[in-house]
C-alpha cells in the first residue's frame, strides 16, 4: 500500500535539527516505498542554498545531504518562488534542482496529497 | 469514527503542542475514535522520559500519556533514532550502551520511523503536533 506524502518544510537548515530530522522523515518514507514530496516555505528554502559550510558550526552541511534523495527515488521537490526570490536565491545559487510554485501552484500540489507532514 | 496516526515534535514543558496533543488524543477517545498510534519525534522523545517531575505534585505528562494509552490500547511509540540522541532509553539499549539505568516510562516502547509509515497507512487521519 502507498500513500502520498509530503513532508513542509519550514525552518533554516541550522539553528535547529528540525530540517535534518525531516530529512530522515523523507528518506524513510521513501524506504517504506511511499511516494514522498517535499515542499520548502520561508526560511525552509535556506535549506536548498548551495555551498553551504556548516562544519564551521559543529554540523553536516544540509545540502549535501539533501543530494541523497535522487538515490532514493525522491526528486519531487518544491519550493515557494516568492520565498526564493526574497532571499536571493535562483537556480545558479540552489544546490539541487526546484520546482518553484507560487501560491496557486502550493495550494494544488497540497491538495494532491494523502499525508502532509510540517517540520 | 475515525482513525488517527498522531505525531508528537514539540519538547515537553517549552512547547504548548505537547499538552494540547494529549488533550486531543483524550478528546478523540472520548468521541469514540480510535488512535492507531501516537508517534513521538523530534523532541517530542522527551515525552517517554520517565525523569520528569512535575511541579505541585502534578502528575507528569509521560505517566498521564501512559495511562490513556493504557485505558484505550493506543500505542505509544518513541522514535529510537531521535531519542538515544537526547538520553531517552529503555532496559535494553541502556545495557547496550553500558548506561547505569533506562529511563523509558512504562507503555511506551522505542521504535523505528517505519512504525509511523505504517500508522500513517492504517489510519484516515494524520496530525501534527509541533513544533
């Protein structure tokens, strides 16, 4: 049996395990052979910068670990345009592809869904 | 009647959702629905620590989620992975660590994130609580 998930994501990739712990989320319930999205809001779209140097704060850079979902058959990914746009970040600045969506587009891919999931 | 699959990532005591997850949960059994299971994440793993004290002679939140889970057969599940991180562990991985005791309250067991897919198969509704 599969269901659709998607797993919101809402805070910056540090400062709080929050985006690491939905990452495992994901991953498991790729594991599971669910089918699994996930949607970057706010300051979640932090997590999605490339280049990012966390070992200078005790910490696995986000980045990296998020290019492991592909492996995972996970390569549905969201993230709200205007929330990019706010904190200057486009395609040449994201580690790993996103599908941007504005509101319209949120609302639907929301509805879409069996589970949704907000870290 | 519905089934519900909770999921718990607030702390205990610094977050609001904790409680106000348990309030549900009583009021759902109370309404006649059934939980499939509550999963405890994040730090919602603190919930399973037996330790806390509750000030005023209150009873803590971990032997109150205990009971109802008793009274109604709801499974309480701690993620293990989130909470041998932050010191929460039963007999078993206690020994395993060479820890001088678990901490585990009773009617909660550590489990894996495949416990909370499967909840969220059987059940019709899925919450969040947190963070």
């Amino acid at each position: 049996m599969s269901k659709r998930f998607l797993i919101v994501c809402r805070q910056p990739p540090y400062g709080s395990s929050f985006a690491r712990e939905a990452l495992d989320m994901a991953l498991a319930c790729a594991a599971f052979e669910q089918r699994v999205a996930l949607l970057f809001l706010g300051d979640g779209v932090l997590q999605l910068a490339g280049a990012q140097q966390a070992e200078a704060i005790g910490q696995k850079p986000l980045d990296k670990q998020l290019g492991a979902l592909p492996l995972y058959d996970v390569d549905a990914l969201y993230a709200d345009a205007d929330a990019l746009a706010a904190r200057g970040l486009s395609d040449t600045t994201l580690a790993l592809p996103v599908q941007a969506l504005d509101g319209a587009g949120i609302r639907a891919l929301l509805t879409e869904q069996d589970i949704v999931l907000g870290f | 009647m519905h089934t519900f699959a909770i999921l718990v990532l607030g702390a205990p005591v610094s977050s609001q959702s904790v409680h106000t997850a348990y309030e549900f949960a009583r009021a759902a059994l109370a309404a006649g629905h059934r939980i499939e299971r509550v999963f405890f994440y994040h730090d919602g793993v603190l919930c399973g620590n037996q330790l806390q004290i509750a000030a005023g002679g209150e009873r803590a939140l971990p032997v109150q989620w205990s009971e109802l889970a008793g009274a109604h057969g709801v499974d309480l599940v701690v993620c293990v992975a989130s909470a041998l991180k932050r010191g929460v562990v039963d007999e078993a991985e206690a020994r395993r660590y060479g820890k001088a005791a678990g901490n585990l309250q009773d009617g909660f067991e550590l489990s894996g994130l495949g416990q909370w897919v499967d909840a969220c198969l059987k059940a019709d509704r899925v919450i969040t609580f947190g963070p």
